[in-house]
C-alpha cells in the first residue's frame, strides 16, 4: 500500500484520512512513516507540506493514544463448539 | 504338517512371509557389534552385528545409507533399526536396516531420530520453507495448557510488551498420551477459526518423555500444514524436540516465543516519537527552504525596485554624462592642436614661400640693378639722344652734322654727328645692350 512514488499527494492524504478515522495501529504507523518520507523527500508544495505535517502529527497522536489504551484481550478457543471470549463484541479494530 | 513335498521356493517364501507379517521384525532396534562391513558398487552397505554367541546379517540401501550422521564400521557398537526379512536367493533371513545409531542411547531417543530422519528426508524441516512473521501480529494462537505457568507467562510477557495484541489461548494437554491428538485439534481450531497471525505451540521445561508428545509425527505433521507461521517453545533452551525442527521459528523459552512474535510497544512508543520529530524536521525544514526562497526574491526585488535603482541610473547617466564631456574635451583640445599644428605648418609653408618669393624678388632686383643704364654707362656706355631728346638707337636716326647729346656716366657731352654709316658698329652693338 505505500507504493507512494505512483500515488498522487491528493490520493495519498484521502487514504491517510481514512487510516487516521478507523486505521489499526498497524496502518497508522505506516502511514506515519509514509507521511515522513514524504516530507523528507521535500518534493511537496509548501501547503502540501503544512497538510502532511498537520496529518502526521495526528497520525503520531493516534499512535500513541492507540499504544496508551492498548490492553491484551484474550479469547478461547475450546473443542466444544462454544467459545468464550472476555472481550465485548464490539471490540475497537486495533 | 500335511504329507506333502514341497519345492524349495514354495517354502522359502513361506517362510518369508511368516517373518514379513511379524510385527515386531517389521520394526525393530538390534544392538550389537559391527564387523565385516562391505560397501557394494551400487552404494549399499552390507555388514554383520554380533554378539559374544549370535549374529546377524545386515543390508542398509543406499538411500538409507546416505542419510546417516554415522556409517557403521568394524568394531563400532550400534543399534540398527530396520526390518528382518529374508532373502530368498541365499535363503538367509537378514536385518534391512534403515538407520544406525551408537549403542547406549535410550529407544525413545532412538525412535526420534529415525522419525527426524524420515521427516527430513521428506522436506518437513527444509529451511526454506520456513516463513517469516507478522511485524505486528493483532491475533496471536497459543496452544498450551491453560492450567500452566506457560500460559501465564506468556499473558504476562505481551501485557508488558505489546498490549495490542489479542491473544486466542486454544488449550491442549500438553503431555501424557492425548497430548498429540490434543496439540494436533488445537492448531486445526486455530485454523478453522481463521483470525490468529501467528501461532505460539508452547510448553514448559518437564523430563524428555514429558516433553515426547513434541516428537510425535502427528504433530510434527500438523505443525508443517499450519497455514499459520508457527513458533514452538517447548521445555527450556537445552530441550530439543522434532516440533523445534519443524516450526517456522523455535523459540528457546514460551517467554521468549512471545517477545519474538512482538514488538516493543517501548519501540514502537519511540518509533512514534521519532517519527514526529522526523516530521517536524522535514516541515520546518521545508518551510524555512520556502522562506529562504522568499527573501531572496523579496531581497532581489527590493534590489530591482525603481526606487532604489533611480539613483544608481542618475549616477550612471552622469558618469556617462562626464564621460563624454571628458571624451568631447578631449576631442576638442584634440582638435585644436591638430588645426594649430596645421596652422603653424600653413604659416612655416607662408613663411617660406614668401621668403623664397623675396628672395626671387631680390635676385630680380639685382639682375635688374645690373641691367640699370646708368650702371651701364658706368661700364663706358654711352646713351644717345637728339636734339629733342628722343633716344637714337639706329644709324638711321641720324644724319651727318646733326646735333647729338651723348649722355655718359657723369654727365652730358654734346657732340656733332660727322657721318653716318650703316655699318654694324661695334658701338652701335654697345649701345644696344
């Protein structure tokens, strides 16, 4: 997904958007280092610039909100058809 | 018996039969001596076993033969495992050995290893097939026993270290005869259920035979069909089983198992940070490039603004000004000495035009001079004159005894003409030049 050099800016900050609503801390950390590259590259218009580092850092926020609240969930898996999990259903995606 | 002759062929293989469906020949562990080993052209190894009374022919093929850590060679006390059997042609039964190991170690050390060579043989601990592991595993399967240290040391690790997991515990007893057909429903739940990324098979450190049910095949068989990547820590470091072999990573301890499915949420934490500065870096950097760029251009438009180059143009314009003023002066004076030079050559070419015309003019005058009649007269010439004063010049102007004047240097004589001649005369000549 970070096949960044083909991808437009415009593209690329509707899908960081995207991570930044419901992505997995999976995505969102690549996203933050796709956003950095970005901006390492310099290659940005300057309002590109400011609306990469403005989604970069709440990117980075996300990260760290998603590590703050992290808890180990634990589910089990038993022969019986019944599973039991002690985590609601509803869980968050990351 | 039945009363009955029988060919040699119809009771040898009679015979054959009789040993090839005895279980126990079919699979069997003999140990003894080595001697007299032959190593055929073909590849196949033949040697005896023996013991103080006994002896025992033995032929290892050479597929099997070429798989072994150890030949056997005279002297060496082995225990060879294989099937017996007989070989109809010399009608001797003999041991068709498929592996051999030194004597002294225990059978179930014996059968691990032929079961790891089996295996081996058949690709299931290839290198290469081994596949790598999620960097950041949401579902990691353990299968373990939930009752154990294990289980809990493994919450305990990826609480601490990486909280965004989920962990899928699907128990099994992990020893005893069960545990392989435990071990093996265990991943296939895991499997079925379809969310787990990585795959912990786990159990802590117990006797070798607790720890067997890792070296069954059925596990090991499972284990090499998991769709999952799978990690296997079983017992403690120095224990090694055939699940160690199999599984896409053998960790040494169940922690160590989940601390390498995982990353540090530490790292991660720092990674994050590094990131924003990395970030905040490259944005300032960029903006402060944009700026730079600003200042020059405003720099350069400043430096181009009329009101700041006006005076620079009036200052070139009057330096060109002065320049030309200069280069006029210059062409003026120039000028001047030229039309002086020509002047004074004009006056100089005047000057001695009129000097030779009055020298000419003085020559002239001399000639002239020297050409006066007076000075003539001063010579012995004479002029002549009538009465009334007109100059006689030829002989015809006169006639005899008419009255002449004849003016001389001095002064006037007057004279009396007493002939007149025409005849060239010398004074006549006289008074012509």
């Amino acid at each position: 997904m970070a096949e960044g050099r083909e991808e437009t800016l415009d593209s690329a900050l509707a899908r960081w958007e995207a991570i930044l609503r419901d992505g997995t801390f999976e995505q969102s950390l690549g996203a933050l280092e796709e956003i950095v590259q970005r901006l390492e590259e310099g290659q940005l218009p300057l309002e590109g610039t400011l609306r990469c580092y403005e989604l970069g850092v709440q990117m980075a926020r996300r990260c760290e909100t998603i590590l703050d609240e992290a808890e180990l969930r634990i589910t089990r898996l038993d022969d019986s058809e019944q599973t039991w999990d002690d985590t609601p259903e509803d869980e968050p995606s990351f | 018996m039945s009363a009955r002759v029988v060919p040699v062929a119809l009771l040898t293989s009679y015979i054959r039969e009789l040993f090839d469906g005895d279980p126990l020949l079919a699979d069997v562990w003999v140990e003894g001596e080595v001697a007299e080993t032959f190593v055929s052209r073909a590849g196949h190894v033949y040697f005896t076993l023996r013991d103080t009374n006994s002896q025992l022919k033995c032929v290892m093929f050479k597929g099997f033969a070429q798989r072994q850590c150890l030949l056997p060679k005279a002297g060496d006390q082995v225990a060879a495992h294989g099937r017996v059997s007989v070989y109809e042609r010399d009608g001797a039964y003999q041991l068709y050995v498929d592996a051999v190991q030194p004597a002294g170690l225990g059978i179930l050390a014996l059968q691990r290893e032929l079961l790891r060579q089996q295996l081996a043989a058949e690709g299931l601990f290839d290198p290469a097939r081994k596949r790598p592991l999620p960097p950041f595993p949401r579902w990691i399967g353990v299968v373990t026993s939930p009752e154990g240290a294990v289980w809990h040391d493994i919450q305990i690790v990826l609480r601490r270290r990486y909280p965004l997991a989920h962990l899928i515990l699907s128990p099994s007893p992990v020893q005893g005869d069960a545990a392989p057909e435990g071990i093996v429903r265990a991943l296939q739940r895991l499997q079925d259920d379809g969310r787990a990324e990585v795959i912990i098979v786990a159990r802590g450190g117990g006797s070798a035979e607790d720890l067997s049910c890792f070296d069954d095949e059925r596990v090991v068989r499972a284990v090499f069909a998991c769709r999952v990547p799978v990690i296997s820590a079983v017992g403690h470091e120095t224990d090694w089983t055939l699940i160690d072999e199999v599984a896409d990573l053998r960790a040494p301890t169940p922690s160590a198992a989940a601390e390498m499915c995982s990353p540090s949420i530490v790292d991660l934490a720092e990674r994050v940070v590094a990131l924003q500065i990395q970030a905040r870096n490259a944005a300032m950097a960029r903006v402060e490039s944009e700026r730079d760029r600003f200042e020059r251009l405003n720099a350069s438009l400043r430096h181009n603004s009329p009101g700041r180059t006006l005076p620079a143009v009036r200052t070139r314009i009057a330096l060109a000004r002065q320049r030309l003023d200069e280069q006029q002066r210059r062409l003026l004076s120039d000028g001047r000495a030229a039309v002086a030079s020509q002047c004074s050559r004009l006056h100089q070419a005047i000057r001695a035009d009129l000097n030779r015309r009055q020298e000419r003019v003085r020559l002239r005058r001399a000639v002239l001079a020297a050409l006066e009649p007076e000075r003539v007269l001063g010579r012995g010439y004479a002029i002549l004159t009538g009465e009334g004063g007109q100059p006689i010049v030829r002989v015809m102007d006169v006639s005899a005894g008419q009255a002449i004047a004849a003016r001389l240097a001095d002064g006037v004589v007057a004279a009396r003409v007493t002939g007149a001649d025409r005849q060239p005369l010398r004074a006549a000549e006289v008074a012509h030049g």
